[in-house]
C-alpha cells in the first residue's frame, strides 16, 4: 500500500502567507522523509475570505521539498482553463519533479468560479473533454493541429514536453457514476472524492472496471 499527502493550502485571518509557506514546506518534507509517496494540491479561485496559494506554482516551489514523491493538482479546475496553458505548465513541472507529475483533474462544482473565470458551467463537460484531448496532443505530438468544439489550435508547437514518456498519468475526479465511467474512457486512473462512502466507493470501482473492460483498456 502506498499512502499519499493531501492538502488544500488555506489559511483563515488568524494566519498569513509567509507563515502558512513555511509550515507546508515542513509538512512536504516530513511526509517525504517518513515514506508518503505522493502530494496532491487542492486549487480553488475566488476562495476569499479563506486565503489559498495558487497549484501550479506552489508545485514549482515544492518540487525540492516533494523530491521523489509523486505530485500534481488534486484536482486542477481544467474546465474553466486554457488547455494549452495548462498542458505546457504541467510539462514544467514535470520537469521540476524529475517526472514525477500526475495530472489529475476534475469538472469543478462552485458557480462563482465559473463565474469569475468567464466560462458557462454548462460547458464544463465539453471544455473538459476537449481540453483532455488537445492536452494529450501537446504532450506527444511535434505540432498540433485542432479544430474541437471549444478549443482550436493551429500548427501549435509546444514550447516545452513533458520529461515522462510517452506522458505524465492523468487522473480525473468525480462523486457521480458518470464521472467514474468518464474518467475510465477519458484518463488512466479514478481518483475518489475524500467524502464519498466506502459501500459508494466499491460501486464506483466496478463501474470503473466493467467501462475499461469494454473498451479494451
């Protein structure tokens, strides 16, 4: 069994920045040096009144601290993104983690990020998937051509791949069925909301398996 860090990086007005940094650090070393064997950063935007560091940066400054453990976004909030964006900066990280990036991802569920971020919570489903795709391209192909239903890129050529081969693990989140048979056509593993039952759970993971079974993967 391997066990793994999970955190969502938040402070509350009793705390700050520089002080809730420092702590986390320590945390990632510690789980580090007492055998965890991945970290996962929650992301969230327009959290206030809670403060919350941004993912993907915070990965880049705790790639040392994490050194050897499995990391990445848990989950990134890929729907309301730019896929591009997202796909060249988890190939940084890659790199900063000596490739041990996992990209998992997830719908995201608040109105107000939706909001916020100029996309319709409509289209979550949609940009989700049409960002999946277009970041496996990027990730493996010299130049990209795409012509999806939210994203279109032409002759598009990565400025950076990523270190692991043929690419990092994608993981997606999701506590309804149609997430879990989502993510077994869409990604490479399930990855299980903190909530959810274990007699759920247990449903959830057969479901998984009869999706991957056929479909051959």
């Amino acid at each position: 069994m391997r066990i793994g860090m999970f955190t969502a990086s938040q402070w509350g007005a009793d705390e700050g920045p520089k002080t809730v940094l420092a702590s986390l650090r320590q945390q990632v070393r510690t789980a580090r040096d007492n055998g965890f064997s991945s970290l996962l950063l929650g992301q969230h935007v327009v959290s206030g009144p809670m403060g919350m560091f941004q993912t993907i940066p915070l990965m880049g400054q705790l790639a040392d601290d994490a050194a050897g453990m499995q990391i990445g976004p848990g989950v990134l909030l890929l729907s309301m993104m730019n896929p591009l964006l997202a796909a060249e900066e988890a190939a940084t990280i890659d790199w900063l983690c000596d490739g041990n990036y996992v990209l998992a991802a997830g719908l995201g569920y608040r109105e107000e990020e939706f909001q916020a971020m100029g996309v319709d919570i409509g289209n979550r489903v949609g940009r989700l998937t049409d960002g999946l795709e277009l970041i496996k391209r990027l990730w493996t192909e010299d130049v990209v051509n795409h012509e999806g239903r939210y994203f279109k890129l032409t002759d598009a050529r990565p400025g950076v791949r990523p270190k692991q081969q043929p690419r990092p693990p994608i993981w997606l989140g999701g506590d309804v069925e149609p997430a879990v048979r989502r993510a077994a056509r869409l990604a490479d593993a399930w990855l299980a909301a903190p909530t959810t039952a274990f007699d759920v759970v247990t449903s959830f993971i057969a479901a998984f398996r009869e999706e991957r079974d056929s479909l051959g993967l």
